[in-house]
C-alpha cells in the first residue's frame, strides 16, 4: 500500500463539493450558504489530513507488530477493521451527497428560507457538517489510540481512565464481574452448560418498561383519543397538497385547460412534446403514430373528435371504457398542450403500417369558432 | 468422550458435588444417536447451497429477464417461491432438526425416543421439500407466502410434524434430567406454535387432487396470512435458533449462560407479544385500524424481549472475546447474534406507521429479511456446522484458514445484499412519492425500475458471494468428515430420573416448578401464544363493521374466476400488489385506495407485500386488451425496459373448462354467492365472455382462440378494482 492511495477517500468525496457548486447557481451569492459550504470544505480537508495520519500511524504500527509475531493477528485484525471502515464509510458519503444533490433541486421552490436558503438545504448542510465533525472526532480519537499503542501505553489506562474502568460494561448491566462468578452460578449442569443468576440488565429492564408505556400512550391516543387513522391522514395530505397548488396557481396565472389550450407550433416545444410522445404514447399508438393496440393519429379520423379541444381533454381525463387512460395526474397541462400540438402536426403524414381509420371524419372547418382563434 | 473431553476444561468445578451427593443407584449406560444428527446436517448443507442458488437466479431475473428462459416453470413468480420455501423449510429447517436431535438428547441425556420416528421425520421432511420444489415450479401454489404449498403437502407436513412433536416430547418424557434447560422450552414453544400456524393458515377447501382456495378471503386471509407469514419468522427462523444459540454458544464458548432470570422473561414474554405483530405486514392496507395499531404497540414491545436473547448469547462470551477473535466458530455466531440484536430492531422501526409509509412494497423489507435470513440463520446454521461435524467425527475441522475465508465472504456478501436494497428501497420510495409543485406525479413507475437495476446487480454479486463462502464451507467441511470417522453411537452415563434424590439449595426459583413439567410447558406455552391471535380474529371475522360490504361488489364471471387462477398459478403476487394504500401519491397514481369490502370474494387475497412491478388492484379498464395482449406475450413491447418476463405458453393453453363447474361448487361451499346450480351454467358463461374478448382483440389485428389461457387472464385484469365506481374528477 502507497500513502498515495489516501487520495482516494477525498476523491471520493468530491461530488460533495459539486453539490455545492449545483445548489450556488440560482442565487447570486449568500453568505451563510458560502460559509457553511466553506466549513465543510475545510472539515472535509481536515478530514482527509487527520486520515492520512491515520494511515500512516496504522503502517507504523504494523511494521512495529511484524517484528513482534506474537502480537500480529491483533493489529492486522485492527488495521483491517480502521480500513474496512474508511473503505464502507466514503462510498456510503458519496451516495448521500448525491442524494443530498437530487433533493435540494427538487426541494427550491417550496419558499421556506433560513439565513437566505432552502430549509431543507440549511439542514441538509448543518446534518453534513455535523456528521463530519463526527467523524473528525471519531479520526482523532482513533488516532489518540494509534499513538498510545505506538508508544506502549496500554490503552485502557491511559485514555479517559474513568470510562474505560473494566467493570464499565458490568456496571451498566449490573452484572456480576468475572471474578465473583462463582457466587451466582446456579446448581445446575445441563451437558456441561451452567447458568449464572445475573441481574436483568437495568437498562433493558426500564427500557422494557418504556416500550409498554410508549405502547399504551399509543394506543390510547389513536384508538380512543382522537388521533388520525389512515384515512384522515390521506385527507389531510390531499387538503395540504390542494391548498399549495391553487397558492401556485394563484401566483402564476391560469392553469391551462381544455377551454384556453393553445395550438402550439414553435419547434423546440414540438421537439419536447416528440419525445414525451415517444415516452409515453408510443407503445399503444405507435412510434409514428400509426397505432397499434390504440387508433391511428394521423388520419383524418377520430373516435373522440379531432380538435386541439377534444385532443387535449382525451390525454387529459382519458376514455376508461376504451383503455385510454388518463393522464392527468402524470403529466402537467403544460405537457398535454404540447403533447397535443404534436399530435395535430402529425396529421397527414405517412406511417410504415397505418391502422385502419376509427370513428368519424374530422374536418378543421367544423371545429367551434374558439378553437380557430386559439390557433392565431 | 468428546464432550467429555470439554467438560474438563469447564471453569472450575463449581457445586458439582452436590450433584454427586444425592446419586443413588448404579449410572445408566445409553448411547446418543449421532447418525440422524449428521444426516440433517448433510441436509441442511445441501438444501442450503440449492435454496441459495434458487435465491441467486431469481435475484439475476431482475436485472437480465431473459434468464427465465422462456419458461413457465422458471419464472420468477415460481422460482421465488422455491427460494424462500428452500431457505426456510429446507435450509433452516433441517439445521433446527439437526440441533435439536444433537442438543435435546445431550440436554435430557438419553438417546431420541424413537429410531423409527427420527428416520420417518427426516425422509418425510425430505419428500416434502422435494414435491414442494416440484409442484412450486409446476405452478401449484396457494399464493399465500412461506405457506405456499397445495394441500396434499399440507397435510404431509402436518404428519411430518406431528411425528417430530411426538419423538421429541417422548424423548423429553423419558429423560434423565429432572429439568428443562432454556433452549428446550424454546423447542416446545416453536413445536406447538408452528403446529397451529400451520393448521389454521392452511384451511383450504380442495376442488381438485392439487388445487384449492383458501377458506378465508380478502381482509380476513390477509389477516390470517400475515399472522402466519409474521409468526413463521418468529417461530421457524427464531424460536427454534435461539433454542439452537442457547446450546452451542455456551458449549462452543464454555462459559456458562449469563442470566437465568433474563431466559425465563425473555422467552415468555417473546412468545407471547410475538403472536400480535402480525398486522404490522398490513400497515395502511384495506385492515380496520384497531389490528393495524394493535400490531404497531405489539412490535414496539418486542424490542426488549428480542435484545434479552441477544444480551442473554454476547454476555454469555464475556471473558472469552480473546477466543471470538481466533475461533471461527465463535465468530460466525458472534455475527449472527448482532444481526439478530439489528434485524430485531430495525422490525420494529418498520412497523412505525411513518417508516412503513415508506418501506412497505419496496426492497427495504428484501433487505431487512435477508439480515436476518443471512446473518441470523446462515451465520449460525454455519457456526453449528463447524462446531458439530468435527466433534461427531472425532477429528479436528480441515482448515481454520478456509473457514475464515468463509467468514469474510459471507460477511461481505452480507453488507453487498443488503446494502444496495437498502438504498434501491428508499430511492424508489422517494421516487414514487414525488410531485411536481403542478401536482403531477413526478416519476412514472417504469422510471423507477429502471434505477433499480443497478442495484438488483450487486445484490446479485452480494447473494453469490455468500453463495461462494457457503460452497467454501461444504468443501471444508467435507475434507474433514474424510479425515474422520463418525461416531454414530455415542456412549454416555447417568443416573436415572428414580435415582436422582431433589436437592435444593437455598431457595428454588419458582420457574422450576414448570421445568419440571413438560406436558405443562407445552400447554402453557399454546395458550400464552393462542391469545393474540384469538383477540385479533374474533372481532375481524365477527363484527361485520370491520368488513363493510359494499352492495355492487360482485363474484367473478366464471372466466375472470379462472382468469384470476392463473394469476395465481403464475406467481404474479410476488412482483405486484393489490392494495391501493391511502396515499395521495399511490391514488394519483393507481386510482381510489382499496376497500375492505372489495375483497370479499377473493379467495385467497392478492394483496401482495411487494412492488417490483406497478399495482394492480385498479388495473381494469386502464389499457385496452390488445395492450395486455401485447404486454403478456412480449412486456418490453408495451413497457420499454420493464424487467417482466414474457409469458408465451398462456397463448398455446387452453382453459381446462372441465374443471370449472368444481370450483365454483368449491366458491359456492365458502360462501360466495352464486346463484343455486349455477356451476352447471359457468362453461356456457366461460365461452361467451372468452368469445367477446376473443373478437374485440380481432378488431385490433390480434387473432386468438377464445379458449386460450391469454383471454381468461385479460378478462380477469380487466375486472380488478371496477367493481367500485369512483366519481371522477370531471
């Protein structure tokens, strides 16, 4: 192993900073998003110094173990166990900057800000800074370890001597120690296996008892005091949902429907509309819209009429008896509109194998006067 | 002696005398039976490696379809099935038979109770697994999880089980140990609860020699299934193992078992709050909300009586850790019961309504089960092994070094399998939930298998490495059983029951008095597990505002009826749900959340518990037929990189019509009702529907028989969740 490969850890960690960067590009500059985003950098440098050091104490302590065979199982059981470590906890940090990443994205327009940033961004950042400054502490006392054993202080005695008293562990379960064994052993020997009578652990005990508690609290409170069952949750998640949407639409105007949807016909949005049509209607109307378990959209003929209208509100709530579904709740009126200005630009082209025409002639000049001006 | 041999080096010899002062009499001379030991042991090991390779190729489905070949027998919807039957009856459930014929006849020092009865249980379990395998992969399935075998198995099995409760409470009864040790209190609460699981989850009524439906429908087959599916991991898969943890660890350890108190309130209270947490599998489904938070408290408080079984085996190695570092048998038992302490946690963190919301459907709940399944079971099933087959065969094990090796695999493999469904099920939990600010669903679900793959990969690499360590293991193991002889009769001493005087020093706990009194175990035992379940169903399938009817929900037509008995056959459960849950994001996406009353008639429910493919519970009318059609035959046709497999043989089948007056007869003795000689009329019915069916697919180019399997199945999907109108948002 070369010391150059501690650059991987903190290559690891890149994308952090790349999230960084990503959540910076749609406000101008903001102090605490820039101090908070520099700590980390700098926790995360501190981070890949104090695990270098690491490294290089856990070779340092190897080397000193090889000439000491006696002890060697034990160190590289230890060197493995800190590598390990490093090697599960980096990727595991990637992920969930990645993750971290998607979500402020998809989190910015919820209008809750601290300190001039997306809540969820402030406790995103606070969470990874304060997770970091874990793992600082958790370096720097691995290193404490490292150095003592390097030096030949026995741990136990030297580091937080009252914390690591042997009968720590016995007095938190209020255990006999090892030594007074013999005083709880009970008479028995089932194939040579004895029993102790220890003491049922204090914490398991009360925490037994807490879980009881927390159970009866509960149930109380949801069976007979009132608290939501599922269905008044649902309802409540739809009534919120609801009152964001027409705070949304109050701000950004009318909502596209059937009575105000426009004929588009600018190209880039034809362009969209055409992959979203690959997407999500090819497989029933075929790739050129000649159909193949649904109708054929290019011809002059439709079963639901043929102006942008009826297109529009035949994606929209589809016709269920026919297995049209709707679309509604997958794709924004915006995506329909456009979905239906390609569909009208298909008329008249060509298939490779178009399906026989369905439902009635539909000729433009019928079409109500509304839709006529729709398409200036 | 081997075990002997042990014994001397035990902690100083501590009140043993008085033992020896209340001898009277001459010592018995008896032999143990070694034989059987090592014939479930070879069991286990082999049905290990087959149950993991099922495991192995259903995982590859996932992420390369074509690998079901085609076939109906090797799709995924079978061979899941036979994975999880293999791991569980056949993998665990030979290694519980292995440790209890090894440690029960040590604990109660005397040979088993009967030769006969051991080598009918081991060959009677053996074809069990065999036809289960056979007639799983055939397709005859009751659909209901881990119980999913036909009735003539069912009752083979009850036999089979009865023969085992019989030798083992035989071989308790003539014991030469006036008290019951932990680990065989253990053992008799698993034989009497897995007895009634098995019983009453598997009414079924027979309509055929292979074929029948469960006597229970809708809400309460749920019920009763996941009472069953929940009590089989807390009765096959735990019980019966930390009986199996409380005889080896401390024998492989040779400490002494850290708490006596600890034992007797653990195992009482683990099996009686077990029975409850059932309905915690049904979280936010069509289940009246009282059972739903009955099983949330429930599993809340099973944490603490879990831990005491974790607490009660890492304690037990206190003053022995320096051996844990260099003994490979105590390491894979070390593993096993931390990621018993993790996965007995983390089951009831699940169960926490605002955890499920999310966990439920997905792969979290794969990745919960398999720490379990692999740390758990596999890890101490391996550390038994180790321990057992070099003592029986009197030589030390073959390589130290491979069973490391082993050890590391299996670990990695481990973190490799659940890690990745860790995250696949969270991601795709998050991806389902999310809305565009417009209010649109932000992910389509085919989007969502689609970032799935990856991940069903590495869980492929997880599942094989572990595979790798389990082959490294039987090699290993095998170079030793060579090295050795086996010690089929082994000889031992003791004094009979008569002859041993009761001394008691100071005072006798009082849970000895019932350690004394098998028949009153096993008794109490079956009470104590009987009241959940009975507080639990009574109401259910008494009260009739738990179900409400809902008067336009109608019995299916008779071709829907066989329709839905492919669906059932193909195993489509074990990839799609039926069970709309209240959630804005899954009633935008699949339609109104299901009704208890909607599910009156379906015997058995088809609720599922996970979602690799999308819903189904609304999918009627949502595409037209030739859509399924297409999607049956070919799903990347109609589905651009689903990850389901073709189905072309229900195009060449036909519909056995011969049958379908007996199975509505069978649906008629449940309660379902159709009219009074109606089963004489359902082929005539069957042909008319399947002939509409037949010509609306012939409008679109698609030419079919009408008899073919294809249209039952279309009639049957185009059924689902239509029965309730839903106002639309017009």
């Amino acid at each position: 192993m070369k010391p150059s490969k501690i650059i991987l850890p903190i290559f690891l960690l890149l994308p952090l900073s790349v999230f960084a960067a990503s959540g910076a590009t749609d406000t101008h500059f903001n102090a605490t998003f820039f101090a908070m985003v520099s700590m980390i950098v700098v926790l995360i440098a501190a981070n890949g110094l104090l695990a270098n050091v690491l490294l290089q104490l856990a070779f340092a302590l190897r080397e000193k173990k090889m000439k000491n065979p006696a002890k060697q199982n034990e160190s590289n059981t230890a060197i493995k166990s800190i590598l390990l470590f490093l090697i599960f906890l980096l990727p595991a940090l990637n992920s969930f900057a990645q993750e971290a990443a998607a979500d402020s994205t998809a989190a910015a327009p919820v209008s809750q800000m601290i300190g001039g940033i997306a809540k969820s961004d402030f406790y995103l950042l606070t969470g990874i800074a304060g997770f970091l400054f874990l793992v600082m502490l958790v370096l720097i006392l691995l290193i404490r370890m490292m150095t003592r054993e390097l030096r030949g202080v026995p741990f136990s005695t030297s580091l937080f001597p009252g914390l690591f008293k042997k009968n720590l562990i016995d007095s938190l379960n209020n255990s006999v120690s090892l030594e007074k064994e013999d005083t709880i052993v009970l008479d028995h020997d089932y194939d040579g296996i004895r029993e102790l009578d220890n003491d049922l652990p204090p914490w398991w005990k009360w925490g037994f008892i807490f879980t009881i508690i927390v159970s009866v609290l509960y149930m109380g409170y949801y069976q007979f005091g009132g608290g939501p069952n599922q269905v008044d949750e649902y309802n409540a998640s739809v009534a919120k949902a609801e009152a964001e949407q027409a705070k949304l639409l109050s701000k950004s105007g009318a909502k596209i429907d059937e009575n105000n949807v426009q004929l588009i016909t600018d190209p880039t949005e034809l362009a969209n509309a055409k992959a979203l049509f690959a997407n999500t209607c090819a497989a029933c109307h075929g790739a050129d819209g000649g159909g193949t378990v649904g109708p054929n959209l290019t011809d002059a003929y439709w079963l639901h009429g043929g102006s942008v209208k009826d297109v529009f509100k035949s994606i929209k709530y589809g016709w269920k008896d026919k297995g049209m579904p709707s679309w509604d709740k997958n794709l924004s009126a915006k995506q329909i509109q456009d979905l239906t200005g390609f569909i009208e630009s298909l008329k008249g082209s060509k298939p490779a194998s178009p399906k026989a025409p369905q439902g009635d002639l539909y000729k433009a000049e019928a079409a109500p006067a509304a839709d006529s001006t729709a398409k200036s | 002696m081997h075990h002997n041999d042990e014994s001397k080096d035990k902690l100083t010899p501590l009140t043993t005398e008085a033992k020896l002062s209340s001898s009277v009499g001459p010592l018995d001379t008896f032999y143990y039976d070694n034989k059987i030991v090592v014939w479930f042991a070879y069991a286990t090991a082999f049905w290990g490696i087959a149950g993991m390779l099922f495991g192995l190729w259903a995982a590859l489905q996932l992420t390369f379809p074509s690998l079901s070949f085609n076939l109906a027998e090797t799709t995924f919807g079978r061979i899941r099935p036979v994975h999880t039957n293999a791991v569980i009856f056949a993998f665990v459930g030979n290694g519980i038979f292995m440790g209890v014929y090894y440690s029960l006849q040590r604990l109660c020092k005397t040979r088993m109770y009967s030769d006969l009865l051991s080598k009918i249980h081991f060959w009677g379990w053996q074809s069990i697994i065999v036809l289960g395998a056979i007639t799983l992969m055939l397709g005859y399935t009751s659909s209901k999880e881990y119980a999913e075998l036909e009735w003539p198995i069912d009752v083979l099995i009850t036999i089979v089980w009865v023969i085992f409760g019989w030798n083992m409470m035989g071989t308790i009864i003539k014991r030469r140990e006036r008290h019951l040790y932990v680990a065989i209190w253990f053992y008799i609460a698993t034989w009497v609860t897995v007895a009634m699981l098995h019983i009453v989850n598997s009414m079924e009524l027979p309509y055929t020699w292979l074929n029948s439906y469960s006597a229970y429908a809708g809400v309460q087959d749920a019920l009763v299934q996941w009472w069953y599916g929940h009590n089989a991991v807390a009765f096959f898969l735990t019980t019966p193992y930390l009986g199996l943890m409380y005889y080896f660890l401390p024998k492989a350890a040779n400490r002494p078992v850290y708490s006596y108190r600890l034992s007797i309130i653990h195992f009482w209270a683990l099996i009686f709050l077990y029975i409850w947490a059932g309905p915690h599998h049904l979280l936010y489904n069509a289940l009246p909300d009282w059972a739903q938070n009955l099983g949330t408290v429930f599993s809340i408080m099973l944490i603490a009586p879990s831990w005491g079984g974790m607490l009660n085996g890492l304690l037990t190695l206190r003053g022995a850790w320096d051996r844990v570092r260099e003994d490979p048998v105590l390491k894979f038992m070390v593993v096993a019961i931390t990621a018993y302490g993790m996965a007995t946690f983390e089951g009831p963190m699940l169960s926490l309504k605002s955890v499920n919301a999310i966990s439920h459907f997905t792969d979290w709940t794969v990745a919960h089960v398999h720490v379990g399944a692999l740390g758990w079971n596999g890890f101490l099933t391996f550390g038994i092994l180790y321990w057992l087959i070099p003592r029986i065969f009197e030589t030390k094990l073959y390589s130290k070094k491979l069973a490391n090796v082993h050890f590391w695999i299996g670990t990695l493999g481990i973190v490799f399998y659940t890690v990745p469904m860790y995250i696949a099920g969270f991601m795709q939990a998050s991806m389902l939930k999310q809305f565009t600010p417009e209010g649109q669903l932000k992910y389509q679900f085919l989007e969502t298998v689609q970032q799935m793959k990856p991940f069903y990969f590495m869980r492929s690499v997880g599942g094989f490495l572990f595979l790798i360590g389990a082959l490294i293991m039987c090699y290993n193991l095998l170079k030793t059983i060579k090295a050795g002889k086996a010690v089929e009769e082994e000889k031992a001493q003791a004094l009979s029951l008569a002859n041993q005087n009761v001394v008691v020093h100071g005072k006798d706990h009082w849970h000895r008095w019932i350690e004394r009194r098998p028949m009153q175990m096993l008794f109490w035992s079956l009470i104590v597990v009987i009241i959940g379940g009975a507080v639990e169903f009574i109401p259910t399938f008494m009260v009739k505002s738990n179900v409400p009817t809902i008067s336009s929900v109608k019995p299916y037509t008779p071709l829907e009826l066989a329709g839905r008995d492919i669906y059932v056959r193909e195993g489509c459960y074990t990839c799609h749900s039926q069970q709309v849950r209240p959630f804005r994001d899954e009633v935008a996406r699949y339609g109104e959340y299901s009704k208890a009353g909607e599910s009156v008639y379906d015997h058995p429910f088809q609720w599922g518990s996970k979602r690799t493919g999308p819903d189904l519970a609304r999918v009627g009318g949502k595409y037209p037929d030739s859509w399924h059609f297409n999607h049956m035959f070919d799903p990347t046709s109609m589905s651009n990189g689903s990850v389901m497999p073709p189905y072309p043989w229900l195009f060449r089948r036909d519909v056995d019509a011969t049958v379908m007056p007996a199975k509505i007869r069978a649906m008629q003795k449940l309660g379902v009702p159709y009219p009074a000689g109606y089963d004489q009329k359902a082929v005539d019915d069957m042909s008319k529907q399947a002939e509409k069916i037949a010509k609306n697919l012939a409008g679109d180019k698609l030419e079919v028989k009408p008899s073919r399997e294809i249209v039952a199945l279309i009639a049957y999907l185009q059924r689902l969740g239509t029965d309730i109108k839903v106002s639309e948002n017009k």
